[in-house]
C-alpha cells in the first residue's frame, strides 16, 4: 500500500472528526459546509478505491460526533441519518438512474421536493398525542435531551390535533429543522450589539445556540420555527408516500414547508430546483439546496440506507455561500459618505457561485475584534448580491508570521487627514471633493434603486470625474454624445445610446429620486416613507426636523440627517441644477384626498389585512405597503384565514396558491390602484 495514500487517508479522518465535534458539539465550525463535502466526498472515494483502509470509527460509517454531557442523552428508535449529495443535474440523474436499478424498472420513478433548510435537526417524539421528548441529531444514533427548550417554540404543537391528520398515533417521532428567519436574525444581533454582545455569526448558528442553552428562558425568547419533513419510529400511521405522510402531519398540526413540491419525476424535480435558486434571494430564511426522496415509502423500504445514509434520498446542493480562503491583503476603501473602510484581498474563491477577492471588514473596530491579519485563513460568506464579508478567523490554521492591520490617519485618495467623530465606529474623509466620494456619490445615483441610468458603470463614472467632466451627478445631464464619444471604450453608438438613458431618467420617482441624493441614513425604505408623506420636493426640503421624525418610520438621527442636507447650501445647489436640467421627481400615486384625515372613514382598505406578492409594475412593495397603511389597511408577510386581500404581481408564488386554496380575494395590480384609488 502507497504510504502516502495512507497518510492522506489519516489526514482526511483527522480533519474530518475534528470538523463534525466543532460543528455538532461546540457550534462552532472551522470550515465551510463546502470545504467539509469535498474532504469527504475524497475520503469516501479512496476507502472506495482501497478497501483495505476501511475502518469502523471512519467518518463516512457514521453521523456527526458524540453529544455533550451537559444535556441528558437519548438514543433515536430510528438512526436519524445523513443524506448524500449531489452538486449538479448529472449527479442527480445518477441518482435517478441508481434508483431505478435498484428498483429493477424502467418506470419513471416518482419523487418529492422540498427546500433544503439551513438549520438544525431535531427530532419530536410524541405518545398519545401528546410531546414526551425532544432531541438533537447528535451523532445520528444518539442525540441530546432539549424538550424544555423546544416547547418553547410555538410553532412546535405540544398536543396533536385530530380530524384533517386522521386518527393520533400512538407513537410518532417528527423529524424537522429548527430555524431562524432572517429578518428575526437581523434584529437579535442588532439587539446584542447594543448590549455589547457578540452577534452570531449566521442564522443556523443563531439556531443552534439558542437551541442548546441551559436556562429554556434564554431559549424563549430567540425568535426559532420549525418545519417538519419526515417521520422516524411510527406506530398508528397508515400511509403508502412520503407526500401523503406530509398531508397528515400537517392535519396533525406540524408545521410544513408550503414550497414542498407534489410528487413528480425527475424532470419535474429538475425544473423545481431552477425555480428554488430563483426564489432563494426573497426567501425569509437560508436554505442551502433541495432534498429529493422518492415518494412511495414501500419503495423507500426496499432501497433502505447505507452505513451513513439513505439510498432513496438525495441533498442537491447550491453553490455554497460560504467558503474559506487566505486574506492576501489589506486596505482601506472611501466610500460616498467619506467613511474609511478596510477591505480584505482574498486569494480567489468562488462563493455562491461567484469568484469572490474582496470582502469588507466593516470599520477598524470590526478588525480589532475579528483579530483579521493578513496571512489568515478565513470563512467568508455573501448572501444574495451582499457585498462578501469575513465571518471569522480560523485561527487553529496561523502559522505564526501574520501580519496586523493597522488603519491609516490620512485619507489614500486625497490626503486629507482622517476623523473619527468619538461616538462613531466610523472613520471618514471629511474633504467632500475627494475624488473618491464623488466618484461614489455618481455610482449611487445612476444605481437601480435610484435614478437606474443604464450604461452609466463603474468604469466609466471614473472616467468622467478623472478628466473634469462631472463633479457632482448634476453635470451627468449636460453631457453629450461627441464628449462621450471620445472616452476610453465608449464609440459614437455606446454615446448616444447613454445620452437617451440619461434622457428617460430624467423623469423619475420622488423616492428613488430622494434615495439617490445619497442623504446620509436614507435608504430606499426611508426614501419611500418620505416621499408618500412630503410628496414633493419643496416641502420636503422646507420641513423642520420635529415633522420629519414624526413620520412612521423614520426616527430622529434620521430627521437631522435630513435637515442638515438641505441646509447645506451646496447640497441646494446641485438640486437646483439637476432641476434646471429637467429632472423631474413624480410624486407617489395618491394615497387619500387629505394626509390629514383618519385614513378609514372611507377607505375600502381600512382594517383590511394585505399580503403583497410578486413584482408590481408601477409601485415597489414599500410604495404599495406605503398606500394601504395610509387607506387604513395592513400588510403581512403570509397568507392565512384572517387575510382579505392578496395583492399578485408577476411571478407570485406560492402565497397566490395559497390564497386561492384558502378563498382570500385575489387583485391584480389594477384592481389594488382602484381600490386604493376609491379610499
């Protein structure tokens, strides 16, 4: 045997077992969920290829590492397994193909689909219809004892319901993952920032921490769901597919991913897995891919598992969006508000599906705490088109010659000394010319979420402000075709067709307008709020900071931020000359005759309950939501019984379907302006 297969064999074990106890028994990773598949999938392949290396304490023969002994243990009736995975639509088509064979037919083979959550396992043990235990996965054949902190989840049924789940059963154990939304994430660790406690660094590990605290107190009140998929040791459960099993405990009040797609072959469960990646940005939770089991549990029987998972179910993964990779280098960044920031080089790595070399290390507080060198290795992460960011250190791969970071004390740009006002994280330029703000402040005013001037990139804003040709956004509209023309990759057609898009913005949203002046703290959702109240630009700019923070809303560091823009004169001076240049900011549509008045004395919307779906034509959620909380109604996020009107846009989803199956009163885009309109 080649001894330098044998110590890769070792290496791979050491990794691995080290991986799953930082992961399952200190929910504390080291390496990303990428990094740990390919290392096992290799592991898997020589113990393959040389069977005489095969050992019974192997990683790839069992689930996870031991539990800890701070929780009371119980063993699973039945081993709560791993899933294989698939990377691609080949190695799931191999999938497919095993089955079959397997299964000895050529039918098409039936399967179910359903989002794959980034969460934590858990099992539910139910007798008589009533919660007797709740445990952790653990190491897959013992997990550990979390009953007191699962009760707290309300999403949890602590007695089964009978009538839609048909009879109770006598013993049934739920398998689901508990979670954390996202939004629900974003506010706790806002909330432990400002006790001056570490944030976490993910959802899922949001989730497995609180899941794990002593006190069950701790426990209540973090924000966790649950949605269950499976079923473990059953006694009383009469059903012949998974998709049915689903019904029934749904009727048994569990909670079910309503995304759970029906039984369908493999194309069908191709054409999902494109579907879900579309619909992953705008999820209220992470998800890291979708799980596919073949549906009819006779079938399931006769495939049964391997040592570490079952034969008829299969994890397609999406491309992960964490990875680990070595900080390269350093430095700081000016962006349009003047704020310094460090930026992490990163040797190259691709991070959901995107080769990331660039991450933000926030301010030099975030350095300091994270302890980020150059020379590290780190796990970093981007969610949706987030800007990349590093998580953490792992500090057990220093080799010693790291190297500190230290912020610098004048600006790299223009040379202006550097602030850092003492009740700020943030260092800034303070020079508002500084060629690196301007060229900033440009960028974010031609973005999509402003005044979405197409052709107007990065490139060529630097170009622009290089050679003298635009100092503020207010000279982008006194450019011409034979200027543009004479730029650096820009010929006479790419010129004229940037001066017609610098035509047609010029007629724009009051609040995409506002959003793009780039007003400090003014984000889009600021920006709506203030242009459905002010409605015009005139009146906007002459109120005092009392009537600004007395929008809904908006609190009062951003009422100043607000007053002081419009008292700088030269803030003034741009506006009045983007205004002569035909800019036009259009009001919002009106929401009621007077702002004034109580919004429900006749407005068919008032006291109705909303959930808006899909992507409308005309309005941007916020604007929507804007104009039924002014009529009097409310928004939500999900459909159920209490709701009156779904509002569906192009590519609704599931809430449509819901809806209808519900009898909630569907409008289209034009139906909700008359409704709103009649108000």
């Amino acid at each position: 045997m080649d001894a330098e297969i044998e110590n890769r064999v070792a290496e791979l074990r050491e990794t691995l077992h080290r991986a799953n106890y930082r992961y399952y028994v200190l929910d504390d990773p080291e390496i990303s969920d990428a990094e740990y598949d390919r290392l096992m999938r290799e592991l898997m392949a020589l113990e393959e290829q040389y069977p005489a290396l095969r050992r019974p304490d192997s990683p790839t023969v069992r689930v996870g590492a031991p539990p800890l002994t701070a929780f009371d243990t119980v063993a699973h009736a039945v081993p709560m397994l791993s899933l294989d995975n698939a990377f691609g639509e080949g190695e799931l088509l191999d999938f497919d193909r095993r089955v079959r064979r397997l299964l000895e037919t050529d039918d098409p083979v039936r399967y179910t689909a359903e989002p794959k959550m980034d969460g934590v396992a858990v099992e539910l043990v139910y007798e008589d219809g009533r919660l007797r235990l709740a445990a952790t996965r653990g190491d897959g054949a013992t997990g550990e004892l979390i009953t007191e902190n699962v009760r707290t989840i309300r999403s949890v049924p602590l007695v089964l319901r009978s009538g839609d789940g048909g009879p109770i059963p006598s013993v049934l154990s739920v398998r689901g993952e508990v979670f954390m939304g996202l939004e629900n994430f974003r506010r706790l660790n806002a909330a432990r920032l400002e006790k001056g406690e570490a944030p976490f660094a993910n959802p899922r590990n949001a989730a497995a921490g609180s899941l794990r605290q002593l006190d069950s107190r701790v426990t209540a009140a973090r924000p966790l769901e649950i949605y269950c998929y499976g079923v473990g040791h059953v006694e009383g459960l009469d059903v012949d597919s998974h998709y049915e099993m689903l019904l029934r405990l749904a009727g048994l009040g569990f909670r079910i991913n309503p995304l759970v797609q029906p039984p369908g072959d493999v194309s069908e469960v191709i054409a999902f897995h494109a579907r879900l990646m579309e619909m992953r940005p705008t999820l209220p939770y992470d998800i890291d891919g979708m799980v596919v089991k073949v549906d009819n549990l006779k079938d399931q029987r006769r495939l049964g598992a391997k040592s570490r998972s079952p034969r008829w179910a299969i994890a397609w993964k999406f491309a992960a969006l964490q990875e680990t990779t070595v900080v390269e280098a350093i430095e700081v960044q000016v962006g349009r508000t003047g704020a310094v920031t460090p930026v992490a080089h990163l040797k190259p790595v691709q991070v959901g599906g995107v080769m990331v070399s660039r991450a933000t290390l926030h301010n030099a507080d975030e350095v300091r705490k994270k302890d980020v060198r150059i020379g590290d290795v780190v796990l970093v992460q981007r969610a949706g088109d987030v800007i990349p960011e590093v998580v953490k250190v792992i500090t057990s791969r220093r080799a010693g010659d790291e190297i500190a970071f230290v912020m610098p004390d004048r600006c790299p740009v223009c040379d202006t000394a550097l602030q850092r006002p003492p009740d700020e994280a943030v260092t800034r330029c303070v020079n508002a010319a500084c060629p690196a703000q301007v060229k900033a402040r440009i960028r974010h005013f031609a973005a999509k979420g402003a005044l979405d001037i197409d052709g107007l990139g990065a490139k060529l804003v630097d170009q622009l402000v290089d050679k003298g040709l635009a100092h503020d956004f207010a000279d982008l509209f006194r450019l011409d075709a034979d200027t543009l023309a004479g730029l650096e990759r820009m010929g006479p057609k790419s010129a004229e067709n940037l001066v017609a898009a610098l035509h047609r913005s010029r007629r724009v949203d009051l609040s995409r307008f506002l959003h793009g002046l780039g007003i400090r703290h003014v984000g889009e959702r600021a920006a709506d709020l203030l242009a459905v109240r002010f409605r015009s630009l005139d009146a906007l700019a002459d109120a005092d900071a009392d009537a600004l923070s007395a929008v809904e809303g908006i609190g009062p560091e951003i009422a100043w931020s607000v007053r002081r823009f419009f008292d700088n004169p030269e803030n003034r001076k741009v506006i009045h000359r983007l205004l002569e240049a035909g800019v036009t900011p259009i009001p919002p549509p009106e929401a009621a005759p007077d702002a004034d008045a109580d919004p429900g004395a006749s407005s068919p919307a008032a006291g109705k309950i909303f959930v808006l779906t899909g992507t409308l034509s005309t309005l941007k959620r916020e604007e929507a939501k804007a104009l039924i909380e002014a009529a009097g109604g409310k928004v939500t996020g999900s459909v159920s019984g209490k709701t009156d009107y779904v509002v569906a846009g192009e590519s609704p989803g599931s809430k449509l379907d819901k809806a209808r199956k519900l009898g909630v009163t569907v409008l289209d885009e034009e139906g909700f302006r008359d409704m709103i309109r009649a108000g």
